[in-house]
C-alpha cells in the first residue's frame, strides 16, 4: 500500500491530522494498535481552548461540540475555606473555554473520518516507522496473521506518550527534559449533578481537589493522592467525604452524592522531546510531551501541534514549499515550552507537596490571594488559562 501520510496513532491528535490532510485532498492512513471501542472508553480531558474548538471547525467535526458543549467564562481557585472567581471572559478581553469531553471530540473526529471513508487500522500490532531519515520512509505492522507495508511521504507519530515513534529516534538524536511530581490524581466520573456551574480548583492543606464536569447532569471530580495509592483504596464513601473535606464549607454541603462509574488514578509528570522532528518522522501531542492536568493544557497543546504539523504539509502538497515543515519543530517547541511552564507553575501553586510542609502551605496561600486580588496577576492567570494565541 502507498499513501502521502502515514499517521500513528488514533488519538485525538492523529484524528485531528488526519482530518484536516483530507479536507485538502492530501491522503493519511491512521494506524492504532488499540480497537475504536477502546479509545472511547478512555476518560481524559475536558476543557477546550478557543483554538482547539476553531480546529475542530476547520475538521468539520464542531456540530456536536458547537450544541452540547458548555462554555464557561471563568472559574474559582478555592483556598483557606474561601472561594474566588477568576473571570476569564472579562480578564481576556473577550475569551472563554469550552466544557466537552476529550471521548467526545475522538468520536466526533471518528465519525468525520468513516462518513469521509478514509483508511483507519486499529488493532494492528508492533507498527514500527524505517527509513525516516531517508527520502522514502515506510511503516509496517502486523495483522491477522500477515505483515503488511505501508509507503509513504512523511510519517506523522501521534502515538502518545508510550508510543513507538519517539522510541524509535536513535538516542544521539533527541533530548528529553522530565520532571516527575510525587502525587497522582484520583479522578471518578458520577451522574450527579456538578456541584457548581463553574469548575472549582481547590488547595487545601489535606491536598489538590478539582471539580469538574462532563454535563449538567455528570461531574468528573479529582483528588491528589499518594503515587502509590491503588484504586481499590478508594472506595465511593471515601472519596466523597476527602473531596468534600479539601472544599470550602459552602460546596462541601451542597456536593450531591452518587456511585461513581469511572475510577483511576493518573501519576503527574511533566515531560518534553526536543526536536519534534527527524527527518520525514514528525511527533505531535502526548507523543512529544506531557504536562500534569492542573493547567488543562495536554490536549490543548496536541491542537496547536496539529495546527503548525497540518499547515506546513498542506504547504508541502499544495506549494512545494518546505518552509512549513521546517518551522514547524521550533514553532510548536515554543508554544509547548508556555504551556509547560504554566501548567508546572498551577500545579506548584496548588498541591500539598511532601517536603514543603506548613511553610509551603502559607507560602501557596499568600500567592494566591496575590493571584485573585492583583489585576496583573488574574489577567496573566487567565491569558494562560484559555491559551496563548497560535
Ligand atoms: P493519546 O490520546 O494518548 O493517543 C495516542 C494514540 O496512539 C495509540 N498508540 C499506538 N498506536 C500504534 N502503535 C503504537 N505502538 C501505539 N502506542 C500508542 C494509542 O492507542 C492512542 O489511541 O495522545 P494524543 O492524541 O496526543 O492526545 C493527547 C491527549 O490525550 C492528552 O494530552 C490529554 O488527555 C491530557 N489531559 C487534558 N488535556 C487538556 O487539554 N485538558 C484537560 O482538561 C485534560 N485533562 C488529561 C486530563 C489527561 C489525563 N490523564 C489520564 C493523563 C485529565 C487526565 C486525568
Ligand atoms: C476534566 O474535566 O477532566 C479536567 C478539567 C480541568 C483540568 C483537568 C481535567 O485542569
């Protein structure tokens, strides 16, 4: 088989690409070594950038996004029992974010992708790139028994932070920069509804607590927990009374209670590959990076690397121009680096950190109430918040 890209991974930065090459006639196959049921059942990010929102206008796959999606127009930081509003709208001039789960946007890109009958392989096993430092590249895989080979142009790794594309770079070639955070978050999902209408990000002595949301009627609460914390520690009543313990006494009454559906436990990193291209190899979203979720910024960041990848091949295709696909390593390392900071910076801001102890707490404390009472610092909180321009 022969194809102009070949995208790894079915993600929602491999449906993304993929979708956008096709709106301009450039051919991708996707590969994923998971089945489709598999990828929607993953429960993951909820919060939309403006630019992730016009992204998935350009895919053509915003309709759904566009009626169900809850904008909100800002949030509260909760902290010494108190709780303040962080008016983004008003803060940015104007922006706002966009409520609409990440399992929502892949099956909403999924479904562009059949109706366009474009070529996605799921469930294929050890998908390896060669050649992507040669003029001919080429990706194989194995399924039902057989080998196949898939040549092409380009070949884009959309594969995640455990993917195949990152580890295939020879070592002298690339440069990782990590840092691990000694907590994790315990997330559930419950059909209740959400405790306010607005997400609340709560530091508490006892650790992090974020209130979210999926819709009206299901809310997606987190806890920060031990790294070693396993999920059968935390039963439904356990979670809700810690969760209620770190909010101000206002939420914690009116929390409503129910089964929890979803339950896991996410370790925090943050995480970031220099270059993002080698060769004919491209990496975008988790595949090149990870941030920890406070800052809501990882699928966020996966767009604007699409944005950038999309356009310098649509350069390619359409200009024979390679100045896109040349710029595009440096140009989304930069907007990547904003975003790494920014979420380092919320998480430290707003975790109970093991070594810190009660100093650390006062210390938290009084930048936060520097952060909702100066104009400055808001408007910087908020600028970051809904995403820096791309
Ligand atoms: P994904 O979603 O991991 O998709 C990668 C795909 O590649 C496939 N794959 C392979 N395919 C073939 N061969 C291989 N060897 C392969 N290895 C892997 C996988 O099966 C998968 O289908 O990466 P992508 O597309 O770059 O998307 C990134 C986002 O998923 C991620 O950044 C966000 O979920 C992060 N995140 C959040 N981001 C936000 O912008 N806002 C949020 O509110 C937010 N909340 C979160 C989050 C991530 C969380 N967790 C669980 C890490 C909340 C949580 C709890
Ligand atoms: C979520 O709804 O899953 C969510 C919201 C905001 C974050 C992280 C996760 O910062």
């Amino acid at each position: 088989m022969r194809t102009q890209v070949v995208i790894i991974g079915s993600g929602p930065s491999g449906l993304l690409l993929g979708q956008l090459l096709h709106r301009r006639g450039i051919d991708a196959v996707i590969i994923d070594r998971v089945s489709r049921d598999y990828i929607l059942g993953r429960v993951r990010a909820g919060v939309l950038e403006e630019g992730m929102v016009r992204m998935m206008q350009e895919a053509g796959a915003s309709a759904r996004l566009e009626s169900e999606g809850l904008p909100h127009d800002g949030f509260s930081l909760a902290f010494d029992g108190r709780d303040h509003r962080i008016n983004l709208h008003q803060l940015t001039g104007g922006k706002r974010v966009m409520v609409y789960g990440q399992t929502e946007v892949t099956r909403d890109l999924m479904d562009c992708r059949e109706a366009a009958g474009a070529t996605t392989i799921y469930e294929a096993a050890n998908v390896q790139p060669h050649d992507f430092d040669g003029e001919n590249p080429y990706v194989t895989y194995e399924k039902d028994g057989a080998t196949h080979r898939i040549d092409c142009d380009f070949i884009a790794g959309c594969d995640g932070f455990h993917g195949v594309s990152r580890k295939s770079v020879p070592e002298k070639s690339i440069k990782e920069f990590e840092k691990v955070y000694p907590f994790g978050w315990l997330g559930i999902l419950a059909e209740v509804p959400p405790v306010s209408h607005e997400l609340i990000y709560a530091n508490h002595p006892r650790g992090f607590a974020l209130c979210s949301m999926r819709s009206t009627t299901r809310s997606r609460y987190y806890v920060q927990c031990p790294l070693d914390d396993k999920v059968e520690d935390w039963s439904d009543d356990r979670f809700w009374d810690e969760i209620r313990r770190r909010l101000p006494a206002q939420h914690a009454e009116a929390m409503v209670t129910g089964p929890s559906f979803e339950k896991s436990i996410a370790p925090l990193r943050s995480f970031v590959t220099e270059p993002m291209r080698f060769g004919r190899l491209f990496l975008a979203g988790d595949a090149a990076h990870i941030v920890p979720p406070t800052g809501a910024k990882g699928l966020n960041l996966a767009a604007s690397d699409v944005h950038y990848l999309s356009q310098g091949l649509i350069e390619y295709y359409t200009d024979k121009s390679s100045a896109g696909i040349d710029a595009y390593s440096a140009k989304a390392l930069s907007r990547v680096w904003k975003a790494v900071r920014f979420s380092w910076w919320m998480t430290t801001m707003m975790h109970r950190f093991p070594d810190t102890g009660d100093f650390g707490q006062r210390i938290q404390e009084a930048e936060l109430d520097y952060l909702v009472h100066s104009k400055a610092a808001s408007t910087s909180l908020a600028e970051n918040y809904v995403g820096l321009p791309y």
